[in-house]
C-alpha cells in the first residue's frame, strides 16, 4: 500500500504547478511589496520534481498513520494542497484563499464518508470543535502578535484542527505542540546560520503542516507499541 500511496503522491505532486498557476493574483495592500504573480511561481525551474518527490514522501508517510481507507481520500487532499501551501508560503509569506479553504471544504466532506458509513457522527463533531478550537487559538495570536503570524496561518489551522480532532484531541495539543516546535527549530537553525535575523519573519505555514504529520505518525507509532 505504501509504494502505491508514493508512486500517487508523486503523480499528484507533479500536477500541483499546474494548480498553483491558476491561482489569481491579488493586488497588494498599501504597505505591502508587489507579490510574485502564481504564474511565476509555478514556473520555478524543477519544481515540478520537487513538489512531486516531496508529496511522495508525504502521500508515503500519511500510509504508516493507520488510517482506514475510507478516511485517507480527505488527509491526502490536504497533504497534496498542503505541499503547494508549503512552496507558496517559504517563497512569498502568505497562503492563499484558494488552496486554504478548498482544503477544509473538501476535507470536511470527506470526513462525512466514514461518520455516514460508521453511522457515527461523534468522530465528525469532534473534529469540527477541534477546528474551531485552533482557528480561535491561532486568531488570538495574530491579534497578540501580527508581525508573526498572519490570517492566512488562522485558516490553516481551522485545517488542520480538523484532521487532527478527527483522530483525537491528544493529537491535536501534539500537532499544534509540534507546528511550534518545528517552527522554533526552523527559527534557531536559520538565526545561527545568519539567514535570518531576529526581526526577521519566518513563514509560519510549513510548520504548521509539518507538526501536524509528525503528531498523526506518532499517535500511530506508540499505538503500534506492545503494552
């Protein structure tokens, strides 16, 4: 099953400059620089392999998480749209809309299969709290704190609180526990390195997404462990 999820993921991947260049542009705000139009974005040399490689990884790692199969077509979704989210975010520092809010619509139909099938709901309200729970949590810090964070980390979230409420919320404290220490790592490792200063800011988003697969494979791992 895994070779299969790669060999998809990387299928997938190397589609995604194509979505990522049909993305519109947006005019800036009065103190904002002009942004890189998508078009160009997507037309970065290679990067078509690499989004494709790096979706094969995650499509791969999203496998050892012990979902069922009917509840993986949602967390790929997100994985495919969140490696686009990633690219976008480490080149310009923004998220747009039109990968965002795709990604929890499609996600939360998604979800609805199994609470449908299972004839369950209680997996499916849980992680809506759980979505609405990091939207606040994230808006809150952006209110606190703008210069580090930006709405387009609070729509996220809402994201991710989903996936991740769907398993359970200790996964969910682990998956935001672990957005803000990748985020702190990435911080320490580029500040000793002088690629960024103190003032600098850092993209928040691919943080966010990696934290939230380390704490889906982990909760599989120790579930994994013999008692």
């Amino acid at each position: 099953m895994i070779p299969a999820l790669a060999a998809a993921g990387l299928l997938a991947g190397l589609m995604l400059p194509q979505v990522i260049a049909r993305i519109p542009d947006r005019a800036p705000a009065d103190d904002e620089p002009e942004p890189t139009p998508y078009a160009e974005l997507a037309r970065a040399p290679r990067l078509a392999l690499l989004l494709g490689v790096t979706a094969a990884v995650v499509w791969a790692l999203v496998g050892f998480t012990g979902l069922e199969a009917v509840e993986l077509p949602a967390y790929l979704l997100v994985a495919t749209l969140g490696v686009a989210m990633g690219y976008i975010d480490l080149r310009e520092h923004r998220l747009p809309d039109w990968l965002t809010l795709p990604a929890l619509a499609g996600a939360a139909v998604l979800l609805a299969v199994p609470a449908v099938l299972d004839s369950d709901w209680s997996a499916y309200g849980r992680a809506w709290v759980a979505a609405g729970a990091c939207f606040v949590f994230y808006l809150v810090l952006v209110l606190l704190r703008p210069a580090d964070l930006g709405f387009g980390d609070v729509k996220l979230a809402a994201v991710l609180g989903l996936l991740l409420g769907w398993v359970g919320w200790p996964t969910v404290v682990l998956g935001v526990f672990c957005g803000f220490l990748v985020g702190g790592v990435v911080g320490v490792m580029l500040l000793s390195t002088g690629r960024a200063g103190r003032r600098s800011s850092i993209p928040f988003g691919p943080p966010m997404l990696v934290g939230a697969l380390i704490a889906l494979v982990w909760v599989e791992f120790v579930a994994a462990l013999p008692a």
